[in-house]
C-alpha cells in the first residue's frame, strides 16, 4: 500500500488556517468565526507547486446559553473544542458571549412573516423524517443531480433552510446551489409539480425581501413562471373538459355503473391534481408579485398577457389562491393599460361573485380592486349591470366593509343612469340612520357625499324625504352651518311635485340665513334651495319684505361684490321670485333691472350668466309694471335682438320666446323682431345656395354651349320665371314683416325649400315658468339610459 501511494501520488496537500476572526450572530444566540483556508499542493521535493485561498465562516450555535450561564465556564469550553479558535483569544470569547447573555433577543416574527404568505396554508414541502442543515447544503446540492425523487429531497432539504431568514444570505452566497434549482426548475418542471413547488417556493422566500430580487431576476425565475403557469392553465382546461365528457357519458347512460364509478374515479384524481395546481399558481403569484415592486418588471409582465391570465384564474374557488390574484390586480389596477385590459377581459363580471363572501380578507382585497377600477365609466357600468349595486348596500351594515363599500357606491351614483337604481335596494334609510346617528359630530364625507348624489333623483328625494327627515336635515344643516347637508336639501328641492311642496315650512329658516355676516358658501347652497321653490302657494312678497331681501339681491348684482357661484344664485333667486306680480313691481321699483343690465355687459362671456339673466327677463315681461321699466327705461330689448341668434341654444330658446311676448304688447317691436329674424333666415337661405354653388364648381348648367338658361335673351323679356310680389313688397318698397308671419305658417313655401328651412331653424318654444337647463347639478326630469330592477337570490 505504502509502495503504491509512493508511485502513484508523488504529490502531497498542505492546509492551513490563517486569519481567525470572532463575531455574534446578528439575530441568533451564535458565535460567528470568519477564517481563510489557504491549501497548498507540494511537489517531490517539497516546493510549492499550486495555491488557492478560501474565505469560509462557522457558526457556533449555544443553544444552553441563558440568563443564568456562566459566561468563563462556556467560553472556556467553546475554545477546547472548536480547533479554530486559539486559546489566546479565550478572553475575547467570553466577552462576546457576555454580550450574548445580556443582548435582547429581538422580535423577528415580522421578518418570519413575510417569508410565507399571510394567513396562507403553510407548505412543508415533500413529507422528510430529516432536518436540514445549513452545514449540509452540499450535500443537498449533490441530490439535485439524481432522479426525480433524490431531486424532490434535495430541494425540500434547501427549502427547509430557506424559510428561516437567516440562513437566506449565506444560501446566496451559495452559486452552485442556486445554479442547481434554477437548471433542475428549468429542466424538470414539466416531471413533477411537487419538485416544481418546492423550488419556486426556495426563490419566493427570496423574493420576499427586495435585495435578493436582482438574484431572482439573474436565474430568470419570474420569465419561468408565466410559462409554467401558461402551461398549468392549458392543463386545467383540459382537465376540464376530461371530466365534461364523461359525465355527459355517465348522464346519458345513468344505468351503466362502470361509467359512474370511472367519472368518480376521474372526479377523485381531478381534485388531488388541482390541489397541487392551485397551491403551485398560488407560490409563482407571489414571487411575481414580490418582483413586480419594479415597475420595468411589471411592464414585462403586462407584455407577456398577465392581467387576462389572472382574470382566468378568477374563476378558481381556492380562497387563498384568490386573495392573491384579487392582490396582484388591485397593484396592476393603478395603470391605465392594465385597467383597460381587465375592462376588456370582463374582469368585474368575476369579482362580482366574490361579494360577499366569508372571507374577510378576501372580500377586502376585492372591493379596494373594485374601487380602483370605479373611477372608469365604463367600467362603473360593468358594476351596476352585473348587479353589485344591491350587493354592495348589504354590506353597509358591516362596519368592517361599510367605508368602502359607500366609497364604490359613490362612484357609480356619479352617473345619473344608475341613480334611480339604489330606490329599490333599501339602502337609503339605512343611510339617513347613518346620518342621524352622528349627532352634532362631522359627518363622513363619504356618507354626505353618496347621500348628495342620491337627492338629484326623483324617486331616492321622495324616500328621503319620508317621514320627519327634511326637518332634521334643516335643523341639522341651520344649527351647524353644514354647507354639504345643504347642498343635499337643495338636491332635494329641485323635484317638482310632492317633495317640492314639503319645503313651504322650510322657507323662513333658509331666508333668514341669506345675510352678509354667514359664510358665503352656507349662503349660496340657502339662495339656490329658494330658487328652487318655484311654487304657486308661495307668498314670495311677504318673504322679501319680511327678511329683508330686496336690499340684499341688489347688493350682491353689482359685479365684483362677490363671487361669481353667489352672484348666480342671486340671479336665478330673483327670476324665481319675478314670477309672482307684487315681487316683480318691488323689484322694477328698487332699480334690480338696472342692475341686471350692467351685470349682463359684465358677464356677457358667461353663457350661464346670459341665460339665467334672459331669463328674469323673460318672467318679468309677464307683468305689466315691470315690462314697461324693460322697454322703456333700459336696452334689454336690444340686448335680447342681439342674443337671438346666439350659438348657446338654451339662449336662443329664452331669448325667442321673451321676443315672442315683447311683441305681443308692442307693435313696433314685433315688426322689428320680424324683420330682424326674416333676415336672419334669409342669409342663412343665401349662405346654403353658395355652399351648394362652391360644391357645383361650375356656374353653368349646359356642358358644351355654356350659355344660360334663358339663350342669350334678357331676364326682364321672361316675367313667367319671376315670383309675384304681392304680399312681400309693402308700398314702399320694403319688405313686409308680415312676409314672415305667412313664412313660418308655410303661406310662402312655393318652393317647398322655406319651409324646411322653416321647420330647421325655428326654434321650439318652452312652457313658461320653466327655468332654462344650467349646467349646475342634474335634470331630475331626463330619461334614463339604463333601467335596473333587483331581482331576490
């Protein structure tokens, strides 16, 4: 043996210790020595031939250290047996484990938590009687190199060590062992999805602090993982429509018992293999989850179709499986791209089964996806027409749920084709309870907020306004100046019929809240509520002359006295109360016309301001004492002529029919007014036949002769061709306002053209006492595009 070692290994290995360096562990009751291994290979003669160094660390683990332990006695005992550390460091180790003894033992349970998924099932990995190492791990290593099994083992050994954080920076020191599960990921996945599990399970624990996230992305681990979980979704469809045969076989012949006990049989396997599906998409979610902290690596993600992949999975019953593919939308659900691609793969139609449901976890993560994906209209539709609105005001009694369930609802009650929807669900009492219950406290801004949208309905203002609630929303809204409550009355009061008439006990409140010393935004929510009460029973002169409100409107029309939102609602307070005669002879006597005319060269640029004024003036030309200040103390006539051909159409309308009533008291006006629309129509008739002309190209009628009509003779020679004047020339020569009467009853349609354009341009009168469209609030009185109607389940 001695001969044979001398002949066949002339060279011999020399190992030395240099460099010994003590330590505690950071988090453990540890030692930690730093040491560097120099080997050395001699030659015959005994010189070196080949050298080569290695940074290597042990750790020490005193598991019997405690409050009560002799300190010299353990270092003593440390140093006889470790051979690493000199006796001449004796002193040294004994003040480290000293400090050990004393040290607080810090609380890393957070740490430990983020290893594994909250409240997800624990994975174990492949059932071992062995405990890892962290000293074995090479050996580990070698089982990835074996069969199928050794590699299960090996892998679920290294798992083992994984899920302590602590051991995660030495296993990334590691290269070769996280080589060897990359390259057995990559090659074996498709062989065993326990083997496939376990290893995406080592790179998720990784993946869970974001400084091990650039050694996910250098192994490629999160590119696998869209294809596996591709793969696994082709599987399940598969799998499906497997099982889908056979029991349409068994359906179809319920007597033959061979093809029951094989679709149970199929049943049975089917569950087992989804199991291990679902706890293999639940892992490789989460590490892609982790990595999509980057958005570069989510932008990857988006680009390899993620968002319709997690929209498949949605229809999965694995709760945990669920909670984080709800998790990974609601992050992707911040961006734009991704929210039109869960729009387009109908993504809400899915969500919409998770609510409610007992997980409370779960149902959270859902409704913050939902209230991300609330703000698009599109979307919100998807919601309302997939039934959630019901569902979501059940949850309202769940004060866990409640603040975002009203936050969702609130957005869908911001489209008015949906408002009418919340009346049949129960849900508005249990919102004014809400409300009550607050007391003289701050109201939720969500709950005012949703309850504001619901008063611009007919149908939800009638249910809100039953019993004493109009009172207690006054008393409340007048004792604490709450200016959102107020804006929910003056919702309330735009409804005509039963609702309106419930406010004739409320006037004298809000009139005497329109003073100078209140906030002007408690006064102008007060203004418009009484301009909303256009009731006949209403003795508008009493209230005037009782709160001293003539003065006041006076005041605040001069331009500049405050802002533009309160100068408004005094415009239309005062074409409210213009309907009643008395108001409108107060009016005309404290010189408001006046007023409203330099406001009107003010705000001419205002479109809103023109109508509304327009529209005072249209309701105080109905009574005498103030029809006669507007025609012959001011220019509001002229004004009127001027913004008839206006490009606001609500203008327009106001402004023809004030004309229409001018000159039905003054002659000389309604010929004006005649004659300035005959005009109009006519060059709009003049401005079509040059259209007409430019789109010919070409003045003459015959190709080849060029010439006219008529042959070279004179127009004058063909008295035929010519219309008869009778009726449009007066004596003088003029044109006949009287022309325009016979025009628009189509007394002068010969052409048949005058009375399309007749029908084209007159526009289309309005009931009187109708306050023209503003483009403040919504229209109570509009069709609604989409109806709903609840149904049980």
């Amino acid at each position: 043996m001695d001969n044979m070692q001398a002949g066949n290994a002339p060279y011999f290995k020399s190992r030395r210790v240099k460099g010994c360096n003590l330590d505690v562990h950071p988090t453990e009751s540890a030692l930690v020595i730093q040491y560097e291994v120099e080997a050395t290979i001699l030659g015959e003669l005994g010189d070196p031939m080949v050298g080569e160094r290695k940074e290597c660390q042990k750790i020490i683990r005193l598991k019997s250290l405690n409050a009560h332990t002799d300190t010299s006695s353990l270092a003593l005992k440390v140093v006889e047996e470790c051979r690493l550390i000199h006796p001449s460091k004796l002193s040294e180790v004994e003040q480290l484990l000293f400090y050990l003894k004393n040290r607080k033992v810090p609380d890393d349970n957070q740490e430990q938590q983020r290893v594994l998924p909250r409240d997800f099932t624990p994975y174990a990995g492949v059932e071992l009687n062995e405990e890892a190492n962290i000293t074995s791990i090479d050996e580990y290593v070698e089982l990835l190199y074996e069969g199928i099994q050794e590699k299960i083992k090996g892998a679920t050994l290294i798992f083992q060590l994984a899920c302590n954080p602590n051991n995660l920076e030495e296993l990334n020191n590691n290269e070769a062992a996280l080589g060897a599960l990359a390259r057995v990921l990559r090659e074996d996945w498709k062989q065993s999805v326990d083997l496939a599990t376990t290893i995406i399970y080592i790179f998720f624990c990784f993946s869970s602090f974001s400084h091990f996230h650039g050694l996910v992305t250098h192994f490629k681990i999160g590119a696998l993982c869209m294809n596996i979980i591709e793969h696994e979704l082709k599987r399940y469809d598969l799998w499906q429509d497997e099982l889908q045969k056979k029991r349409k076989a068994y359906e179809e012949f319920t007597d033959n018992q061979n093809l029951k006990k094989e679709h149970d049989k199929s049943f049975r396997k089917y569950q087992s293999l989804l199991i291990k599906q679902e706890q293999f998409l639940r892992v490789a979610l989460c590490l892609l989850l982790n990595l999509a902290e980057d958005t570069r690596t989510e932008l990857k993600m988006r680009n390899k179709n993620i968002v319709n992949i997690l929209v498949k999975i949605l229809d999965r019953e694995d709760e945990e499986l669920l909670l984080v593919v709800i998790s990974f939308l609601k992050k992707l659900s911040i961006f734009l791209e991704n929210k039109n691609d869960m729009a387009e793969a109908l993504a809400v139609e899915k969500l919409a089964r998770l609510v409610p449901c007992e997980h409370e976890e779960l149902l959270s993560t859902t409704l913050r996806l939902l209230l991300n994906l609330s703000f698009d209209t599109l979307l919100r539709s998807q919601m309302a027409q997939t039934g959630l609105i019901p569902k979501l005001c059940s949850l309202l009694a769940d004060e866990g749920q409640r603040q975002l369930s009203m936050c969702i609802l609130y957005h869908i009650s911001m489209d008015d084709r949906f408002k009418s929807m919340f009346a049949d669900t129960g849900c508005i009492p249990q919102l004014m309870k809400m409300m009550f219950s607050c007391g003289d406290a701050k109201m939720d801004v969500e709950l005012i907020s949703l309850c504001i949208n619901l008063a611009a309905n007919k149908n939800n203002a009638q249910i809100l306004c039953e019993g004493n609630s109009l009172r207690m929303l006054m008393k409340r809204a007048v004792k604490l100046k709450d200016v959102l409550v107020m804006k929910m009355i003056r919702n309330l009061s735009q409804h005509n019929g039963p609702t309106k008439s419930l406010f004739l006990d409320h006037v004298g409140d809000l009139a005497a809240q329109i003073r100078n010393d209140e906030a002007e935004e408690f006064v102008i929510e007060c203004l418009g509520t009484l301009a909303n009460l256009n009731i006949p029973d209403l003795d508008w002169a009493m209230v005037l002359k009782e709160y001293n409100l003539v003065h006041y409107l006076k005041d605040r029309l001069k331009p500049g006295s405050a802002e533009d939102d309160l100068i408004l609602e005094v415009v239309n307070m005062i074409g409210t109360v213009s309907m009643d005669d008395s108001c409108a002879a107060m009016l005309a006597k404290s010189g408001i016309i006046p007023a409203l005319i330099e406001l009107l060269n003010a705000q001419q640029e205002d479109d809103e301001f023109v109508c509304q004024i327009v529209y005072v003036f249209y309701q105080m030309v109905f009574h005498k004492a103030t029809r006669d200040v507007i025609m012959g103390d001011t220019q509001a006539p002229a004004y009127l002529i001027d913004l008839m051909h206006d490009n606001n159409a609500e203008i327009r309308k106001v402004c023809d029919n004030t004309l229409d009533i001018i000159a039905e008291y003054y002659e000389e006006w309604g010929k004006k007014i005649q004659m300035e629309k005959f005009r109009w129509y006519n060059s709009q008739w003049l401005e079509m036949v040059e259209s007409q002309m430019d789109e010919a190209g070409d003045p003459f009628l015959y190709e080849k002769e060029r010439e006219s009509f008529i042959g070279n003779g004179d127009i004058l020679d063909r008295p035929d061709l010519l219309y008869s004047t009778e009726g449009l020339m007066g004596a003088d020569g003029t044109i006949s306002p009287e022309f325009y009467t016979d025009f628009q009853s189509g007394g002068q349609g010969r052409t048949g053209f005058l009375n399309s354009l007749s029908d084209q341009f007159v526009p289309s009168a309005q009931a009187p006492g109708d306050r023209p469209v503003s483009t403040y609030g919504c229209h109570p009185d509009e069709q609604f595009f989409y109806n709903y109607t609840t149904t049980s389940r």
